[in-house]
C-alpha cells in the first residue's frame, strides 16, 4: 500500500499536469469506487469544473474544483468571473481520493488505450484524460464541499502533518502518555502519527533505537525525542529518494525502488546494519515487526 511520501509525489506528478485544466466530463466505471453518490450527480458536479489545485491530508490526495455556472441572461461562465454575478450555492469542491492498495493515476493522450481496471475517467479540456486505475477496486472516491472537508469522515480525526508545527515534541508526549498499546501499534494509528505505515514506523523505530514492542505511555522523555526526531527524519529521507519515480506524462505511476534504503523492515535474518546483530521478525497486531534486539532492547 502506498505509504504518506508516496502519495506525497503522487500528488505533486498530479500538480504539475492537471492544476488549471477544466473537466468537459468523466465517466465512472465502478459503482463502489463513489460510494453512495450516484454516478449521475457525480459526473454533473464535475462537468466544467476547473481544477486549481492538489494537495494531501495524510494518505488522502484532495484535488481542488472551481465550479462551472450559468450566468443570467444564456451566459457561461466560471466562478472566476464577476463576483457580483456568483450564485451563492456554488461553493469550491474537493474530489478526495484514497488510493488505497493498488489505486493508480494515469495521464493519457485520447490516443492511448485505456487499460483494464480504469474505473474513473475524467476527460479534460486538452484532450486528455486523467484516469484512476485500480487492479484490487479497494481505492476510493468522494466529492465534498471545500468549506466541509475538515470534517469529513476519515479526515476529520487525523493526527497533525508530521512535516508541520502542529506536530511537535509537546504533541507527541501528550498523546504518547494516554496509551497503553505498544509502540508500534501506537505508531500505526493515524489518528495519533499520521504518515507511518508498517514499513516507515519500523524504520523510524529502528533509528531512534527504541523496541516496537514498548509501551507508550512508559516511554521516557529522552526517547520521545528521539522518536520525534526519526519520525521526521524517516519520511523527509522517503520523500527525498523517491524523487523522479512517479511519472504521469508517461502514461502510468508507481512507487519508488525505497527498499535499497531499508535498514531494518524485511531483512528478517539480515545482519544489523549498525552493530551485525541478526534482524528479527515477529507477528504483531496482525503485522510482519521487524527489528533489532541488541539496538532496539526491550
């Protein structure tokens, strides 16, 4: 599953292409992937919207609407005329989009073929056409106002950005102290960290030399610290080699090559790459846990 710095340059490909076009129409090929919106009002909110923007709340990518409206008098126009002219019920819209497993986006010329598993297809005003794939049909679609998506389900409770102020040592120790679950599993709760999958939360436990396994509310002050400070520093590290890896131009997108990075997750066996103690693996909270037990004591 695509973890926080992969949808990270998922949206920023998606930036770079789509911002400023204009949706002519879409089509939805899998009933699910919108929920309980029918696909009638789905397309005819999209139909002629401008897209002015893309951006990322967690593992949710928000692509930014400007609505199509008719003006009085048989004129067309876009929210971006007249203010005096605006109907007030013609608010900006997010389409928001969790990729989940295997949920692709694809830029293509009217010329490509539209590969299997295209369940979504939005077709744009330079005869392109933005195209969600999705092998597993686990991925998700919703349109919402903008003035409602904070709270909106999935997103309303999130934890803060790990890359932003909200996110401080303060705000760690807090929520640290009012759990009783390991580590790891703390870690994974994106209520609580957001941006740490299976893999980013062992690699961040493993830099910071503090055992999956510990129980968060007896975590001393000094290893909160360095549990912040690997948090961070695991997923700007992502962020960074993953550059250049997503293309949309080409006609398809995928995640980074990041396993030549990995220190401790899936090198069960392994030796450790800072003291050559044997990397472990055990079974916890329903996941693979990877660490070191000369680094990461108990």
């Amino acid at each position: 599953m695509p973890e926080l710095p992969e949808v990270e340059h998922v949206v920023r490909a998606l930036r770079r292409v789509v911002t400023g076009r204009r949706i002519i129409a879409s089509e939805i090929k899998l009933r699910k992937l919108i929920g309980l919106t029918s696909p009638s009002v789905f397309r005819r909110k999209l139909k002629g919207s401008t897209i002015t923007g893309v951006s990322r709340r967690g593992k949710f990518i928000l692509i930014e609407l400007e609505p199509y409206i008719d003006l009085p008098h048989g004129r067309a126009s876009d929210t971006r005329g007249d203010e005096s002219q605006k109907p007030a019920h013609k608010q900006g819209l997010v389409l928001i989009v969790h990729l989940r497993m295997t949920g692709k986006f694809l830029y293509l010329n009217e010329d490509n073929e539209l590969p299997k598993h295209s369940h979504a297809i939005l077709y744009l005003d330079n005869d392109r056409r933005l195209v969600f794939r999705d092998q597993r049909k686990f991925g998700v679609m919703k349109l919402v106002a903008a003035s409602r998506l904070t709270h909106t389900k999935g997103i309303r409770t999130l934890a803060p950005e790990p890359f932003g102020n909200d996110f401080s040592l303060d705000y760690l120790k807090e929520a640290l102290s009012n759990s009783r679950r390991t580590l790891k599993t703390f870690l994974l709760d994106q209520n609580k960290v957001l941006g740490l999958g299976n893999i980013y939360a062992a690699e961040a436990l493993f830099r910071a030399g503090i055992s999956p396994f510990a129980i968060a509310a007896e975590l001393s002050t000094k290893r909160i610290a360095r549990l912040h400070a690997a948090i961070r520093d695991v997923l700007k590290f992502a962020v960074l080699h993953i550059r250049g890896s997503i293309s949309l131009e080409d006609g398809f997108s995928y995640g980074a090559a990041f396993e030549r990075f990995w220190q401790v997750y899936d090198r069960e066996g392994e030796p450790c790459v800072k003291c050559g103690a044997r990397i472990r693996r055990e079974r916890h909270g329903g996941r693979s846990t990877y660490w070191c037990p000369r680094c990461q004591r108990r």
